[in-house]
C-alpha cells in the first residue's frame, strides 16, 4: 500500500519517522519535514521519493547511496549530520542519569577506512542491502582508504574460486591482509592461494587458517611496529586510532607511576603508554597479548610493559588488584560492566574509557559516577563517518 505523509524526527538508526494512523513507521533515506511517498509494510516502509526535500537534504557522494545499506547518512548536511551524531552519545547519558554534553566532535575519517568486510554472493559482491540479505553489488566504495581500491575484485576472484564467502581486508604497511570466510567443505588452499600473488597481499587466511604469507602484515601504533594477528580487532580508521591515544596521553598525569591498560587488544593506548612509563595490559585475546609482546620486544626506547591474557568478563581484575593511579580501557560493543564495577569500588584516581556503543557506555559511565567519579571531557570521535555508529571517550576523575 501506498501512502503520502510527513516525516516528523530522525530515530537513531538513521530512519525518518513518520506517524500514519496513529501508528509509528520508520523510512530508511527520508528526513525530518519532508513530505514523501511511501510504500508501507507493517512498521517499516520504503521511500518511493520526495515530494518537498528538507532544506538539510544534500546529494549523496556515492551512486551506490540509498540501494547499499553500507552507509545510511549520506544524504544530511554537515550541522545535522554532527548534531545526530552527538544525539547518538548524550541521549543514552541523559537516560542513564548523566547530563553532560559533548565537548568536542572531531572528524576521524582520515584517509579512509582501512579494514572492510564485503560479502561475495552469486548476485555480486558489496555490503547487504538496507534490511536485507542481499548483497547490493558495488565496484568500489568511496569511504575506504585507496590502499582497498582492489577489494571488490578480490572478493570477486574469491567467489570464482570457493564461491560464496566473506572477505575481510585490512589495508596495513606492507599490503592486504585478507582472511576468507565461507561454509563450503570444499574449498581448499590451493584455489585461493594465487590470488596472493595477483593481488600482491601480505597475507592470505581461510576460515581462520594461514594459506600463505608474502610478508608480515604490520601496523604501526606510535613508535611500535605490530604484526596482525589473523582476524584481530584494528580501529577502523589509523586517524581514529592516533586521536583516541592522543586522548588517553593528555588525561595522564606526569606524576602518574602505575597504568593499567584494560581490553587492550594490540596495544594502541600500552604501546604509547609505555614510551614514558611502564604498563601493564590485560585482555582475553591470546593472539593480540603475543603480538602486543612481540612489539614490545622489538621496539627500541620502550618501559617495561606486562601483557597478560586474562577474560575481564568472567574475571575482571578486583577492586584490590587495582592498585594503579591510571587505567584506560576500550571494551568492546558490549561494554565491561563486570570490569567497571570493581573500578567503582577501587581508589583508582582516574580512568578514561573509550567506548563504540552508545548504550554501553552511558551504562558503564553511570556505574562510575554512582561509585564517587567525576566525568568530563566527553568527545565524539567519527570514524564510522555517514554511519549510525560513533566512538566516543570520556575522563572519569575522583
């Protein structure tokens, strides 16, 4: 069924809401005082067009915009874009008893993102569809860092050698790291495995497995030189990354002796740390602990830093074993509530927690704030630029 209305707000997916027989519908692509053509199902709808665009409407830059459900924002211009992002952040804070605005929005799409995952399916390969499971075919992606400009023919030449798949890419200093992921019992090594010479990859994985390495894929996190684990957690943007470590590095105090660094993964923050003093990291990823060791190991000018493989989930450190001035953690979607309950209860003076779900951490941040911290320094880091997703920090003092 067909309908013409109004949209009246922006909901947090980054859908126009529109109110048709007293009932709410959510429109992918439409904004706020538009006057639109709908084609309803149930509670979701799909825009047919725009009858009176909102003054706000700006052209998309990619022609895949509105068909590829990889971006959902391209369409706002830059006061409203900001504005939705930072109402992202505070709202959850505001329901979670906390009124503190963001003190800065700092643009951290840089030169791009420089991981991606495109789905190769027999209908092409690219991101799904907006509420879909298929695949919207695309031959490049304008939002990804020049060094992934190959990554729709790589995962098309993986398609004509296992058939359907995931494929992972990470652009890192001396090439792509590509990890495969599919479901059929057949693929095998020897189908893929030419595709690291045609594609002049660091590295080739298969359903977590290494297929062959051309060289070491390596990152750099501030002085260090980190060799990827196979499908370990990057930031998405190097920019991004450089900005949350230069946050963690300004909220230290020069009279700081002890930093723990929590969910540490490969050491972004105790890599950093550890050029002025010693660290000791904790996280549950085996394989990020031994990369993050093996950086240490070869990094010249380096404090000491303890890297222990440890679930801050099930086994958070206690209120006694934290026993530090300084701690920074960035957990990961779900949050660290386990590990924020003991900081809560502990005399650590100040803890800066980097966080990329919304939700989380307006829950984890009230834990704090309910145990005797101060929180401060709120920002918004967009890496996930023309997405719903923000990154955010914040400083909690007591």
């Amino acid at each position: 069924m067909t309908s013409i209305t109004t949209i009246t707000s922006l909901g947090h997916k980054g859908e126009g809401v529109a109110e048709i027989d007293g009932h709410k519908v959510f429109v992918p692509f439409a904004l706020p005082g538009e006057r639109v053509e709908l084609e309803l199902d149930g509670d979701r709808a799909t825009l047919l067009g725009v009858i009176a665009p909102a003054a706000n409407r700006i052209e998309p830059f990619c022609p895949h915009f509105g068909a590829c459900g990889g971006c959902q924002l391209q369409h706002l211009d830059r006061p409203s874009y900001e504005a939705f992002k930072i109402g992202l952040i505070e709202t959850p804070l505001r329901f979670a008893g906390i009124e503190l605005s963001v003190s800065r929005f700092i643009d951290a799409a840089g030169a791009g993102r420089r991981r991606a995952t495109l789905h190769a399916r027999r209908e092409g390969v690219g991101y799904m569809r907006l509420r879909s499971h298929q695949v919207h075919d695309i031959d490049a992606c304008p939002i990804l860092v020049p060094g992934l400009d190959k990554a729709p023919d790589i995962a098309r030449a993986v398609f004509q050698a296992v058939g359907e798949a995931d494929v992972s890419l990470v652009a890192t200093l001396s090439g792509l790291d590509v990890a495969i992921r599919t479901e059929k019992k057949q693929a095998r090594h020897d189908r893929v495995a030419p595709l690291v010479a045609r594609f002049k990859m660091a590295r080739l994985a298969l359903n977590g497995e290494m297929v062959l390495q051309a060289q070491p894929p390596i990152v750099e996190m501030g002085r260090a030189r980190v060799e990827l684990p196979i499908g370990s957690f990057l930031q998405a943007t190097a920019e991004a990354e450089n900005l949350l470590a230069d946050y963690v590095l300004n909220a230290v105090d020069r009279k700081v002796k002890t930093v723990a660094d929590l969910f540490c993964g490969l050491g972004p923050f105790a890599l950093r740390l550890a050029e002025e003093r010693p660290v000791k990291a904790f996280d549950n990823d085996r394989a990020g602990i031994a990369a993050l060791d093996q950086a240490r190991r070869f990094t010249k000018g380096l404090r000491e830093i303890t890297a222990k493989c440890q679930d801050l989930f099930r086994d958070p450190l206690t209120q006694y074993e934290l026993n530090y001035d300084f701690v920074v953690l960035d957990p990961p979607r779900s949050g660290a509530e386990a590990q924020v309950r003991e900081l809560a209860k502990s005399k650590v003076k100040t803890v800066v927690m980097a966080a990329c779900d919304a939700r989380t951490f307006a829950r984890d941040a009230a834990i704090l704030v309910a145990g005797g911290y101060a929180m401060s320094d709120l920002v918004a880091i967009d890496q996930f630029t023309q997405s719903t997703h923000i990154e955010m920090a914040a400083t909690f003092r007591r």
